[in-house]
C-alpha cells in the first residue's frame, strides 16, 4: 500500500505540470477550435504541449502502477494533491509568496484527504466489472459526460471551461477503472491483454478525455478549469469503483461522516486554491503571451 501511495503523489506531481504547461499552450488557440480534432492537431505542434503530454504520460504509467497496487478508493483521491503541487509552480512562474488563502486551502485538501481515507479504510474489489456492470458504468459516464458537454454551451470563460473540465473528470475515473482492470489483463499474459475489448476501450476514452481537457484549457483560466478536474476525477472515480469492481469502504454511522466530511473539505479546499492569486498566475502568463502573438487572450 505505501508504494501505491508514493506512485499516485508521483503521479500528482506530474499531472499538476502537465496541467499547467498544457494550458498555457491550449489558450492560444482560436476558440473556433473547441472540441474538435483540429485543437489536437494544432496542438501537437506546439514543443510547450508536447512536454506537457510527456510529464502526462509520465503521470499516467505512476497511476497505472498505483491502480495496480492499491484499490480505486485509495489511489484516486491521493490525485487530488496535484493541485498542491501547482501553487508552487504558478508561485515560481510569477515570482509571488504563498499567503494564508493559499496554506488555508491546503490544509483543507490535506486534511479532508486524511479523513476520508482514515474513515472509509479502503479495501481491494473486483479487477472486472463483469458485463452487465460495464454497460451500467458505460451508460451512466456517458449520461454524466453529456450533461456535462451541455453545461458547456455558450461562449469562452470560466463557466465553459469549468463544465468542459468536468466532462473531462467523468471520462478519465472511467479510463481509471479500464485502466485497473487492464493492469489485470496484462499479468496473465499479453494475449489475454490483446484479445480483451477494455485496453482498446481505454484508447477511445483516453483519447475523448483528452479533446475535453484540452478545450477546457483553452476555454477559460486555469482556476477555473483545474480544480473542476481535480475535484470530479477522483470523486466519480471512488463511486465507480465502490459500484462496479465492488471496492470495500466503510458505511458504519461514524466512517459515512467522516467520508462526507472529508469530501467536503477535498472539494471546498480545491475550489479555495483554485481560485488563489498563485494558481492564477500561470493563466496570467499565458494570456499575455497571447497578446504578443496578436491573439485574443481567453477571459
């Protein structure tokens, strides 16, 4: 369990970068670009993104190593501490101090993390959802992803980016749980792996996550965008496997109110970073870079 702990902060690390150089390069592109393949493919000429997406798959063989030793329920919400690790990058990039708004807000997230995890005492589930499970979790990510994507309506800002980024949060718990079972298929054999239908799965998913982040990113500031990414990721994330893989938390009167309690506080201290003068910074930059480039920069 500790190496689980140390891969998904790992992970963390590397999403948070991969968060912030994404986003710089993204809002430079015309708005016109949204959710369409075109914003990927403008994007992968830019070396900014392209090291973004390297620290992100760096990120993402830390989680699949995490998933594969420790259970959804634990290894999720440790991903939530990526934003922890963007106030000292946005505080380097704009030469500010971290003040009290800031170490109130990651106090929250790191003691609401504690608390969660000491209370729900999770314990390992099922690697496979079996079918009738798959088509349940497929066609409720998908209700939540348009839901989502409707939210999303309406011209470039925070709102946008903020619903694009929680359509972005549905789809990659999802990938997660593809993921931890594909971590399965893979230790009984590349054949196994191959001839199963969820690594193939995992590519469309990944792949649909990735065009809804990287429109949230162009659509509006990083506060508003990342801690939407961060709050809904790990939060559907633990629904999902405590429902289909059958992961075990606690549901004992006293464990519920901590769990709810420690949620409370992830998601309230995550909304409080999200919107810190630090965080900010690197949205600042970006957008300023846009106006030497004579682009419109993002509100």
């Amino acid at each position: 369990m500790i190496a689980a702990i140390f891969a998904a902060i790992g992970s963390a690390l590397l999403y948070a970068l991969a968060s912030v150089l994404q986003q710089q390069a993204a809002v430079r592109i015309p708005a016109g670009e949204s959710l369409r393949i075109g914003l990927l493919a403008r994007l992968v000429r830019r070396p900014l993104w392209l090291v973004g997406i390297g620290c992100d798959a760096l990120g993402y063989v830390l989680q699949a190593v995490s998933l594969a030793l420790g259970s959804l329920v634990l290894v999720q919400p440790l991903l939530v501490t990526g934003l922890l690790f963007a106030l000292p990058l946005g505080a380097r990039v704009s030469r500010q101090r971290m003040g009290s708004h800031e170490w109130s807000g990651a106090l929250s997230v790191s003691a609401g993390l504690a608390l969660f995890l000491i209370a729900a005492n999770p314990g390992e589930g099922r690697a496979d959802a079996g079918t009738s499970g798959w088509i349940a979790l497929a066609a409720a990510t998908a209700v939540g992803v348009l839901v989502a994507l409707a939210a999303a309506r309406g011209p470039q800002g925070p709102r946008r980016a903020a619903s694009l980024a929680a359509a972005a949060g549905i789809t990659f718990a999802f990938a997660a749980v593809l993921t931890k079972t594909a971590t399965h298929l893979l230790g009984d054999g590349a054949h196994a792996f191959f001839r199963a239908w969820q690594p193939y799965a995992l590519l469309g998913t990944g792949g649909a996550g990735m065009l809804f982040i990287q429109s949230a990113f162009q659509a509006g500031p990083l506060a508003a965008s990342l801690p939407m990414l961060t709050a809904a990721q790990p939060v559907a994330a633990v629904v999902m496997g405590a429902t289909a893989l059958g992961e075990t938390v606690q549901f004992g009167t006293f464990a519920i109110g901590g769990e709810v309690a420690g949620l409370v506080a992830i998601l309230g201290g995550v909304f409080v970073l999200g919107r810190s003068p630090v965080v900010l910074a690197g949205y600042a930059v970006s957008t300023s870079d846009a106006d030497h480039n004579h682009l419109p920069p993002r509100p």
